[in-house]
C-alpha cells in the first residue's frame, strides 16, 4: 500500500427535511494517497460538495447527518472521534479551501490576522511570530509585496489574491490532506491557471493529498491523478485519470465526454446532450439514480443498486449493463474515447 | 450593409463619492468598440470578467444609453432613435440573461412571462396569444402545459428555455445571448446550445454571443471578438482565431483553458499571465493590455493601438497589437519591428 492517507468506506450522509429525506451523498467509497491528488466530478447537487463536509465535520446537523460509514484518517474515525481531537484534525491534517473566497474569509479583520490566526490556534507560536510566518506564506503563495499585504483587508484583494490567501491559510500548518472544493470556478481562466500553479507547487513542497473537487472536466484533466464521477449522491465510476478519459464504463461518463465543446475541437460538431433534467434529491429512486436520463436504462435498474464492478487495477463502475455489452455500446459513440490499442 | 453594426462604441459609468454625489472619475467599461455583425451569423463576444462583455450587449440593446458612438441595426440608428421608433426596433432585438433565476419575475406564470411582449405589442386576440405561447413553448423544447407554472417549479435548464422562448416570442432577428449558459451544468449547458443552433437555422436568427467560456463561444460562433479592459484586442472568424491568434491575450486565453483530455493537457504549454486584470477605473495609458503582456515594448506605453488588418490568415481578421503573431504556412513569427497598422492615427 502506498503512503495512505485516507480511507472512506460506504459514506453515507442525508438531510432530513420536512419535504423528505435528502440522501446527498449515498454509500461512497474512496482513497488519499501521500502525493496524489483525487478529482471528485459531478453536476451540481451529485454530492460532491457535501461528501467532502462529512470529512470535515462540517454538514450542519440539524438537518443533516453521517449515517454510515467510516472515514479513516489514519487508525483515527473521523465520524467517531471526538469533537476536540476534530478541532485537532482540521487545519492540522485536513485543510479546506471553498469555491467563494470572498464569504469564506472575515471581512472585517486583516488577512495577516486571519492566517495567523489560524497559526496560533494549532501551534505553539506567539502572535508576533504567527504574524511574520503568514507574511512568508503570502510571499509563498505569489503574493506581491506580501509585508504589505498582510495589512490588508479582504476587500482589497482581487478574486485570484483571496484565493491565494486562502491557500496560504490552508497549508500554514502543513496538513497532509487539502480539500479544495470548486477552487477556481468564480475566477477568470488566467488567474484560473495561476491558482492551479500555486496549488501543484504546495502539494509537491508538502507531498500532501488533495481533494479536488469540481464539475470542470478541463480542470480534472489537468491536474487530477484519478476521479470519482459522482451522480445523485453516488459514486457511478471511479479510476485512473486515463482510465475515466479513454476507457470509461458509465453511461453517465460518457454523457458528460459527449457534450462538452471543446477548444481543441477542429471541426464543428453538434454537441450530444444528456437528456432529461438532473434528479430530484428527495425522489430519487433506490436503483440507479441516473434512470430517466440514461439511454441504456434495463427494467431493473430503477430499484435496484448495481454491485461495484472492478473493471480494471484501479478501475471500478456501477452499472448493471453487462461489461461486454457497455464496451459494443460504448463503440458506437465518436464523440467517447476507445483506449489506445 | 451588415444587420448590425457598432461604430467606436463607448459606455463610462460615473464614479460618485462624498454627500454631494460629486462625479470623481469613470469606469471606462466600454471605450471605443467597433464591429458587425452579417445576418445569419453568430458573433462571439468573450474576454475576462471586467472586460466590458457584457455592457456591450446592453448598450447595443439600448438598455443603457451610450456614452458616445453609433450604433445602427437595419440602417436605422439605435441611438437616436425616438421612442416610437424604438419599440419597433425592439421586436427585431431581443436579449437573453445569464441568470435563469433572476431574469423571470417568480410571481409571473409562465404565460405571462412569455405572453408579456405579445400583450405590449399588441399582437393577436388573446386567444391567438395564448395559441403563440403554447407554441413558443413547444419550439424551446418545454410542453403547452407549462404555461401556468411559476418560474420555481423548473430546472435551470428549463428556465433558461422559458428566458428564451420570451426572446423568440415577437420573431426577432438578433438575439443578444448574455452568459446563456453560464449558469448550467454541462449535461444541460450542451442541451441549451443545441437548442440555440437549431432555432438560429429555423427562424434564420442573428446571434451575439457574450460569454467568458471560451470552449462554448468557439463552439457556437462563426466569428469572435476578444474584449480586454474595454477594448476589442483582435477580432476574427472562428476556426482561424482559435488556431491562429496574433494578440498576446488571445494567446494566453485560449492557452489558460484547460481541455479535457489529459494526454493533450499533459502536452501543452502553457502562457501564465503575471497579475491581475488592471481597473476600468484606471486603466493603463498606451495599450490596456501592456502592464501584463510579454511581448510589451516602449511603443506599447505611449497609445493603444488600433483594430487593423495584418493581411495573414482569414481576411476579417483583425488585431491592435504593435506585435502580433504572423503566420506564414506553419512558421509564426513576431517581428521586431512595430506593425505600422495598429498605430493610431493622430485625430486633428
């Protein structure tokens, strides 16, 4: 087993509302590795955002809650540990960055204050010092004129500088594991790839995990070592970035491939649709729930959950399409890549 | 005659501080935008957030007034034109939001919603209004029957089909698309732009497409402009901009767009522009993009160079750039020596 950082097995997390039961993340499975980053990929309301909560014991409960499953940070259970070795585990093993920097940082108090704030929490370190360390992380992060910076205010950043402060503030106590959710989606595509510099740049200084979680496919292909493909609150494949890319096994997978237009794209193609509108949370079936949307759809798909089915090392799908028959399927569509032969 | 077109457009918005609302500076969101729009076609607009997309697409509706510029569609002129003048023009020009939540009024039904422009115009008997609803709604993809839902009961796909089927409700001949599919996922995003080519074939609709994704405006678009603090940086078909860009913005978009293929991610070089977009308040003197650009040399600081053909590749292709990129077969070059097109011409 390679440095393992985190193991989450059968994650279940649902929302009990007045209008039902919202079972936003539904029996997901996965793994951290030292040095490895995840992509966890799906529409909005698959769960991505709310599997990555749990870790953090963040979903507000009322109404929300980890029915199931363990997340193992080591010998440690996330779900069962207490709420004061929890407070250990954020900032210190866990970090998180949120797609917003702008709601997730104080308006009202000094991003030098903040990110030292941060420091002294977790570690032994006087204010003055705390403040001097979150100065060298802005530096760190490609902050110009960091000295000055940490002087100022939220507001006084663009997107992209609130952003590095962000991160600068996630990786000021070395975790091991950075969960970044949406990191990049509110800002413009150039400072997009300077974010996404900063954050390959930290993992490989602090061989750290990361969790990154997005519906850019672009982003994924980029930077992702393997990918989760989410769907109402399941996982419906998961592999090797190359795997997911060129010999992906899920109807919904290939869905996603098909319609996205591409930039490198010579010719201009029609765009293949997934048809239908994404799932009700709260009606979901107890099968698959990407029935109504899936063309392949059998009988018995609606109320019962496929078995995982390993289809390759690192390579797993859920679907209940025999593997030969989803490979003829899989042939007739151009616009889905067949693995090199 | 092009359908539309838009000469030296400018919109600055006044910046006001103190009791007294004094007017203490601008924010040049639009400076002196020029380009046409051929019927038929469907014109990209794209640049980064800031840039002036956006407030192109209202000025040229007329939704906000111009600062100064022309802008004429069909031959008349949109900005002079008297009020009577401009209801007609405005079945011919229609717009569509990004936010499929905040551009319908929730306490409208979708009869309404859709009807509302049918009723002003006075077109029809109520009936036959009602008949051209249920019609709409079926063109977009949607039922009859969901005329006498509220905006709350759909998916953000399907109110983005309802924000169009208003669009289309008095035949227009341009549409102005502003971030249509911003808001959506892909799956749905994909089902919506289809949606959109197949109406722009059916009902022979003229598009102006504002959007920062750059993967979606070179999949819809016949030909795109890039917007930059305001400005037009380089304007052309297509096919040809996304291969052949000459302006070191363009360069460096359409190299910050990640693309979904990693074997090709893995292979591709990247330009990481330094810093930030500067403020429309303030923008830099010379040319807009040079405090950022790598190619940047001291002619670049003193006036920002003008659109001008450079004579490679398609002839609508257009650039402001002292140094843009030449192509000759497979060879792209920069010269050293500055391209005498871009520069401005001393006004007397």
């Amino acid at each position: 087993m390679a440095d393992r950082l985190l193991e989450v097995k059968d994650l279940s997390t649902f929302f009990f509302t007045h209008a039902g039961v919202v079972k936003a993340v539904n029996g997901v499975s996965f793994t951290l590795d030292r040095n490895e980053t995840l992509g966890i990929v799906g529409e909005s309301g698959s769960g991505k955002t709310v599997a990555a909560l749990s870790l953090m014991r963040l979903v507000p409960d009322p109404p929300g809650k980890v029915v199931e499953g363990a997340m193992m940070l080591g010998d440690r259970d996330l779900r069962t540990i207490s709420d004061d070795e929890m407070r250990g585990v954020r900032g210190n093993d866990i970090a998180m960055i949120f797609q917003d920097p702008m709601t997730s940082l104080n308006p009202v108090m000094k991003v030098g204050k903040q990110i030292a704030e941060a420091i002294t929490l977790h570690q032994d370190k006087s204010r003055g010092e705390a403040l001097r360390m979150a100065t060298a992380l802005l530096a760190r992060v490609g902050i110009p004129d960091a000295p000055q910076r940490v002087e100022c205010y939220p507001f006084e950043f663009s997107g992209g500088m609130r952003q590095r402060a962000m991160i600068a503030m996630a990786i000021s106590c070395n975790p091991d594991i950075l969960i970044a959710d949406e990191p990049t989606t509110a800002l413009d595509v150039t400072i997009q790839a300077q974010i996404i510099d900063v954050m390959r740049e930290m993992q490989a200084q602090f061989s750290s995990g990361v969790i990154l979680i997005t519906h850019d496919l672009g982003v994924i292909a980029e930077i992702a070592d393997k990918v989760m493909v989410m769907y109402g609150g399941r996982t419906v494949e998961y592999g090797s970035i190359d795997e997911i890319f060129y010999n992906s096994h899920h109807p919904y997978t290939w869905g996603m491939l098909a319609s996205l237009p591409r930039l490198d794209e010579s010719e201009k193609t029609r765009l293949t649709p997934i048809k239908g509108q994404p799932p009700d949370l709260i009606t979901l079936p107890e099968g698959c729930p990407f029935v109504g949307r899936c063309p392949y759809e059998r009988p018995k798909c609606r109320d019962n959950w496929p078995a995982l089915e390993i289809v390759g090392p690192e390579h797993g799908v859920n679907c209940w399409i025999p593997a030969d028959e989803r490979l003829a399927l899989r042939a007739g569509l151009p616009k889905v890549k067949e693995p090199a032969a | 005659m092009s359908l539309l077109e838009v000469r030296d457009l400018k919109k600055h918005f006044p910046i006001r501080t103190g009791v007294l609302k004094r007017t203490t500076g601008h924010v040049y969101a639009v400076d002196g935008v020029s380009f046409d729009v051929e019927k038929g076609e469907t014109m990209g607009l794209v640049g980064e957030s800031g840039g002036g997309k956006s407030t192109v697409g209202r000025t040229v509706l007329r939704l906000t007034p111009a600062t100064g510029g022309n802008v004429t569609f069909e031959g008349i002129d949109v900005m002079k034109a008297s009020r009577n003048e401009m209801q007609k023009l405005r079945r011919d020009m229609q717009v569509v939001f990004q936010d499929p939540y905040a551009s319908l009024n929730p306490r409208m039904r979708v009869r309404n919603i859709v009807g509302e422009a049918l009723t002003i115009h006075d077109i029809g008997t109520k009936a036959a209004r009602k008949q051209r609803v249920a019609e709409l709604l079926e063109i977009v993809g949607l039922n009859a029957e969901h005329a006498e839902r509220y905006p709350h009961e759909f998916s953000g796909g399907q109110r983005q089909r309802i924000g169009v089927a208003r669009a289309l409700a008095l035949n227009p001949k341009l549409i102005v698309l502003d971030e249509p599919v911003s808001a959506l996922d892909v799956s749905i995003r994909a089902q919506v732009l289809n949606l959109l080519e197949d109406l722009q074939d059916e009902f022979d609709l003229t598009y102006l497409f504002v959007s920062h994704d750059l993967s979606v405006v070179k999949h819809i678009s016949d030909r795109v402009a890039v917007m930059y603090l305001g400005k037009l940086v380089e304007i052309s078909d297509s096919a040809v901009l996304y291969d052949r860009p000459q302006h070191p913005y363009t360069e460096a978009l359409l190299s910050a767009v990640p693309i979904p293929d990693p074997h090709t991610e893995r292979s591709r070089k990247r330009i990481v522009l330094e810093g930030d977009v500067p403020s429309p308040a303030n923008p830099p003197k010379g040319c807009v993009f040079h405090p950022r650009c790598p190619r940047a040399q001291e002619i670049c600081t003193t006036a920002m160079p003008t659109l001008a053909f450079t004579g490679d590749a398609g002839e609508r292709h257009e650039v402001a750039c002292y140094f843009p990129a030449r192509f000759s077969g497979d060879q792209r070059t920069v010269a050293s020596e500055p391209f005498e097109g871009s520069r401005p011409v001393a006004r007397t």
